[in-house]
C-alpha cells in the first residue's frame, strides 16, 4: 500500500527531472541568432545547429537533428504571432523557409554520415531566414 501511495510521486519527481534535463541541454546548445544585411536591404537570421554528437545513420539521431532544426526555426522565427494577418503570414513564410534551408542541410549531413565520413569537432550547420 505504501509503495502505492509514492508511485504517483515517483513519476511526478521523474517527470520534473527528464524536463530539467532536456532544458538543460537546450540551453547548453543554444546559439545566438546572427543577423545580417544581405543585397536590396533584406535583413537574414541564421542560428547554429550542432549535430556532430548524433548519429546521423539512426531514425533516433535524424529525430533529434529535426527537434533541434525546429527549435533553431523558433529561434529565428520567434513564437507565433497573435497580431495581424501580415505578421502571421510573414512568420509562416520565416518558418518554412528555415526548416527548408535546415531540411537541405540534413539530407547532405546524412549523405556524409552515410558514406562513413568523419565530422569534424564543433562542427555545426547555419539554419536560416
């Protein structure tokens, strides 16, 4: 009965701590957003995406390199807009248009796991708008 009660308490403890967990390693690969002018005053946000700890022959190193390109677009792109139309329809197009630069860049990151060529230490990947 008494290992009943702390079952719920139990999980609750391993949830909190699988969170901090993934928190933590957000944080530790977060990269600052770098922005530039580029021709006919377009401004460009890229972010920085480490990939060389995965392994980019599995499904589970492609899902991770994925989470982490979505939270490099969020990075970007910033958090959906509430406001008018324009903002929202210029937050999909910044959206889709870093997850495709990122989706590119992993096919050929695959390609070279694939192919069995070493990455280099600290290598990372620019994802952008």
């Amino acid at each position: 009965m008494f290992a009943r009660a702390l079952a719920p308490i139990a999980t609750r403890t391993l949830a909190a701590a699988t969170a901090s967990a993934i928190l933590f390693s957000a944080a530790v690969q977060a990269n600052p957003v770098h922005t530039e002018q580029a021709a006919g005053g377009r401004v460009v946000r890229s972010v920085e995406v480490p990939f060389v700890d995965l392994d980019l022959t599995t499904p589970e190193g492609a899902n991770t390199l994925k989470t982490r390109l979505r939270a490099a677009s969020t990075k970007v792109c910033g958090g959906s807009p509430r406001g008018p139309l324009r903002e929202q329809i210029d937050h999909r197009n910044c959206v889709t248009q870093t997850m495709a630069s990122g989706q590119r860049a992993m096919v050929t990151l695959i390609a070279r796991a694939e192919a069995g060529e070493s990455f280099k230490p600290g290598e990372r990947i620019a994802v952008g708008s």
